[in-house]
C-alpha cells in the first residue's frame, strides 16, 4: 500500500468543535475569577490560586485559537484545556472544606475528552482521571453516610458510566461518519481510486516526498483507447466492467510510490516520487500489456481494451500540478495519434 493511501489525510477541524473549545475557554475564563474569589475569601488560597493561572491560560488559548486555522494547533489548545481542566478538578477534589458536590464535576471529563480529543485520546484522558477522582473519592469520603445507602452509590456509578459510555459511543459514531463522508468526497465511487478533487493536496504531499529524497516526481496520464465504442457495442455494464479492471491494474502495478486517480470517464493518472522516469516507464509498459490482456467478453464477443499513456517527469522544487498535468496529456494524446496502445514519454 502506498504512502498516500497509508496517509490520513488532514482533515479540517469541525467548525462546532472549534465553537465549543472556544465559548469553553471563555466560561473558564470569566467563571475561574469568580470561583477563585469565592475560594480566596474561604480561606482556599491553593485552589483560588490554581483557578486565576486557569483563567489566564484560557485567555491565551482563545487568543491563539483565534489566530489559527491549523488542525494541529486546535488539537493542542483541546489537550491542553482538557489536562488542565482535569489537573484542577483533581486539586479542588483533594481540598479540605470542599463540600461531595463537587465531584459532580467529574461527569464533564468524558464528554469534554471525547468530544474535544476524539475516542483515543478522549478514552485514556477519562480512564485515568476517573480512577484518580474514584481514588480521592474513596480516599476523603469513605466515612461519609452516602456508603450507608449503597442504592446511591449504585447510581453514582451508574450515572458515570453512562455518560461515559454515551460520550465514547457518540464520538466513536461520529468518526466513523466523518471517514465515511470523506472517503465519499475523496474517493470514485465506480473504482476506489482517488477521485480529481485529491489531485492537489496528494501531489503536495508527493513533491514533498521528492523533493526530501532528492528524486523527480513524475506523472502518468492513461485513457482507454475507443471506450465509447465498447460501451456502444458491449454496454455500459461491460464499459464499468472494464473501468474497474483497469482501475485493479493501475493499483497492483503502481506499487507503494504511486497514487492513483480516476480523472473522469476512461482518463486516468498516477502520480509517482520516490523513483526514476526509467521506472516509470516499466511500470506503465506493465499496465499497458496487462490492459491489452484483459480477458472480458459480452454476449457480443471479446472486448478489445488497450490503453494509450503519456508520462513526464520534473526534478524541479517547484513544480506546479496544473502544468505537468497540461504536458502529461499532451503526450498522452500523442499516443493516441501515433496509433494507440503506446507509450509517449
């Protein structure tokens, strides 16, 4: 499997998730003063402590929120929020003074892990600090009259295991449709192979590639030779036939440097890093031959299916997608000229 398939692609953040770390950062901003004042004038110069240095990194999270666009620095202003809401419900638990209400907080973790983090880093961020909470919960609290009355002790622990469980099922659930709806926009729905809308953000990603390892980057443009006529003679559901075993071709030869696309209609491309034109162009002669070995027949007979392919290559830093695809098809075009069934490099 090839880099680009391997590669999860960066996704852009959910603009709700965004909104909910932002108007959170804001609550935890106005609400840390104030709960680190209530806490000052009872005595808890710890807690309050804790609660302003909170406000004020809620503040610099939502101004650096707010200057970027980058998946990666929301997922760092959400891990920090969630460790360091975490970190102050575990030393406000451990107060003396702070009346058994307080751990009612701790039902927020699994919804804020999991909604913020994701089902991963949600589930072990909620493991580890239920099992602190329970910890200092049995540690403060184990003489309290609630362990009279195991019926809310069963409740207490049912209640948090159903937000818990909801909070992960829910995330868990959402991913799922989010991978879907990407694959949806991403990928042919006749062949799998990545559809034109990817051809930017994977060529980035193969120059990239090239340009680290110091080798070109190359590109194959392939069309079927005369497909309108196969779907006129053969029917459409043998022209799909055809696409899809062409499309199997273009994954089992293109090896793990290649990426391919499905450009539209019998147009193809391939993009390649990592290797030589000279290996480019065997693996195109291997698709061109297992192509015009295609065995697929009709109740009109045998299909004939050839393929014509253009290829070029750039070993320039800068090479631009639009360009080398104008001057892959170009060659691809030649071929078609010179005969079909050819390779024009």
């Amino acid at each position: 499997m090839n880099s680009s398939k391997k590669l999860t692609f960066n996704k852009h953040i959910d603009s709700h998730k965004k909104s909910v770390l932002n108007v959170l950062l804001l609550f935890t901003f106005i609400g840390g003063f104030v709960f680190a004042s209530i806490n000052y004038l009872r005595g808890m110069t710890l807690l309050a402590t804790t609660e302003i240095v909170a406000s004020l990194v809620s503040l610099g999270l939502f101004i650096y929120l707010k200057n970027s666009h980058n998946d990666s620095h929301f997922k760092l202003a959400a891990l920090l929020f969630v460790g360091m809401f975490c970190g102050i419900m575990l030393i406000a638990f451990s107060q003396g003074g702070i009346s058994i209400t307080v751990f009612t907080f701790a039902l927020l973790i699994p919804l804020l892990a999991h909604l913020l983090l994701g089902t991963k880093t949600g589930l072990v961020i909620t493991t580890f600090f239920l099992m602190l909470s329970g910890l200092v919960f049995l540690y403060r609290y184990i003489n309290h009259e609630v362990f009279n009355h195991p019926a809310a002790i069963a409740n207490i622990i049912t209640v948090t295991l159903l937000i818990w469980g909801l909070s992960f099922s829910y995330e868990q659930a959402n991913e799922r449709y989010k991978e879907k709806l990407i694959s949806l926009a991403s990928r042919d729905f006749l062949t799998g192979l990545f559809n034109r809308s990817m051809l930017k953000e994977i060529f980035q990603i193969k120059l990239h590639e090239s340009i680290e390892n110091k080798t070109p980057i190359s590109l194959l443009v392939a069309d079927l030779d005369r497909f309108k006529e196969i779907n006129d003679k053969h029917g459409h559901d043998i022209g799909d036939q055809v696409i899809k075993q062409f499309a199997e071709i273009l994954n089992r030869y293109s090896g793990r440097h290649g990426s391919c696309f499905r450009l539209g209609g019998e147009e193809f491309c391939v993009i390649f890093s990592q290797i030589s034109l000279n290996e480019c162009l065997q693996i195109a002669e291997k698709i061109r031959l297992a192509t015009e070995n295609l065995d697929i027949s009709s109740e009109n007979g045998h299909v004939s299916v050839t393929v014509s392919i253009g290829m070029t290559e750039c070993s320039n830093r800068h090479c631009s997608m639009t360009n080398l695809l104008k001057e892959t098809d170009k060659k691809m075009y030649q071929a078609k000229h010179s005969g079909r069934n050819r390779i024009v490099v």
